[in-house]
C-alpha cells in the first residue's frame, strides 16, 4: 500500500517563506495572482483598496495553555473593508464590468444578468446611496436631452422641477433621517407618482400608463429610502429600471444601449466599496 504524503503545516511553510529573498516572494505572489481570477481578485481587493492608518487590540486566547493576552497591531486597514467583504464583493463588480463590455461589442442579455446586485443591495445605507446616485444621474440626462415627442413641453418641464424637488427631499433625508423627513419623503413620493397615475383597463385588468422610465427610476429611489427592509430588491428594481432598454432588433433586457448605464451601475460600487472609479480599476470596460 502505498504511504500517504503529509501535507505541510502553515508553520514549515512559514519557515520556507522567512528564508526567502523579497524578490522571490514577489515572484511567489505574481504567480498565484495570474493562477485564478480569485487569486487576482483577492490580492487586489488586498492590496490596492485605500488605506487608512488604524491601530486595534487584539485578544489572543491559548487554548493548550489555558491563558489569553493582548496584542496592539498598528499598521493599515482598508477602509473599503470596513464597509463590505472586499474579496467577496469584487467578484460581482468584475462581472457587472465585464458585462458592460459585452454590452458595448453587440451582445444583448436577459435584464436577470443584473440580479447580482440583490446581494451589493442587502445595506440598506449602500442601496440609499445608490438610489440617490443613479438618482442624480438619472435628472442630469433628463435635463441633457429634449423634450420626449409623446410628452407636451410644459409636461416635461413639470416632470424636471418634481424629479429636482424630490431629489433634494432625499439629500436632506440623507442627511437628517427623522419622521418629519421621512413625511416628505413620503409626499414627494405622491408627487412623482402622482404625474403616471393613469392606468388602462385591460382583459386581465388595469395596467398603470408608464410614459417616463426616468421619472419611475425616481419614484422607486424614494420608495427604497423608506422600506429599508427591503433594500435588495429595491436596489434591483432601481438598477433594472435605470438600464433596461428596448430595441426591435434586441427586443427588451440589456441591450448594446444599455452599456453606459450597466457602466454607471458599476461604476457606483466599484467607488463605494474599493475607493476608486471603474476606469482606474479595470481600464475600459
């Protein structure tokens, strides 16, 4: 029979490791990063997060011994960290990344591709600040583009200064969560739902008349900011809402048009959890 091999503990690979020059060890490090996406994922998410200094104590318990002590560690900690599993997170925006790229190269998916963001959703302080981003973006193109050809100017002027209004309600609701915000919250809310109120009787019964998605992205983020119970679905929805596009050729779902926006979806959390934009993470996307 043959005898089994004894793996090595971490302590004889430690001592490999002490006798190494920092040019190998360098040499070590590149060649686990190139092995998997999770090793390059990981070592990045370690190492190129923004630092902040900290210093913490630690309590060791010796179990054998039956004795504890303390350790003062100094050194650095990412502050991205401190809001998220990095390692766990950076996966998901590689992917949204990725899937921003396929985007801009022709391909077209189902807009469930975007249901990854339910798990970056489950904060409910994330998801405000992401609803209030895409927000923001959401008035910036409103204001940037002309007039819908199915919607009477005065109309659409009216949607801007409601969608501007509301936006503010969720900074200073952001600011300053009380009831008293959150009423306004709540009133803003009616406004903007109160421009698509009409709904149309079908077979199957009534289906409510959306003429701008834009004003919907709006209505949503402030439905998230008071159901934070409900953060993750909120934030899919949101980001649905916010990147779903129609064209004849695609049908309806991600579509080439939908890459800016998967871009900005991306974008938001690769700031939010690693400190830098999307284009200094992964170069174009």
């Amino acid at each position: 029979m043959a005898s089994s091999k004894k793996s090595a503990s971490w302590r004889d690979i430690k001592r490999v490791l002490a006798s190494k020059s920092q040019n190998e060890l360098l040499n070590l490090i590149r060649d686990l990063y190139a092995l998997t996406p999770e090793n390059r994922d990981f070592v990045q998410a370690q190492t190129m997060a923004p630092k902040t200094s900290t210093s913490r104590t630690v309590t060791v318990k010796d179990v054998r011994r039956g004795t504890t002590f303390e350790v003062v560690v100094k050194g650095k900690a990412s502050k991205a960290t401190s809001k998220s599993k990095t390692p766990q997170v950076f996966p998901k925006i590689r992917r949204l990344a990725q899937l921003a790229s396929e985007l801009r190269e022709g391909d077209s998916f189902n807009i469930t591709r975007l249901t990854m963001l339910k798990s970056l959703c489950e904060d409910a302080d994330a998801t405000a600040q992401f609803a209030l981003h895409l927000s923001k973006l959401t008035y910036r193109k409103m204001r940037a583009q002309e007039c819908p050809s199915h919607l009477d100017p005065e109309r659409w002027e009216y949607c801007n200064q409601v969608v501007a209004e509301a936006i503010r309600e969720m900074e200073r609701y952001r600011a300053n969560p009380t009831e008293d915000e959150a009423d306004m919250v709540r009133a803003w809310r009616s406004d903007v739902r109160a421009i698509q109120d009409r709904y149309k009787r079908q077979a199957w019964g009534s289906v409510r008349i959306i003429e701008s998605t834009d004003v919907l992205v709006i209505e949503m983020a402030l439905s998230s900011l008071l159901q934070p119970d409900v953060s993750s679905d909120w934030g899919y929805r949101i980001a649905r809402e916010y990147a779903e596009r129609y064209n004849p050729r695609y049908g309806t779902g991600l579509i080439p048009e939908s890459a800016p926006m998967v871009e900005d979806i991306a974008d938001f959390w690769c700031q939010y959890h690693l400190g830098k934009p999307l284009q200094e993470w992964f170069g174009n996307p």
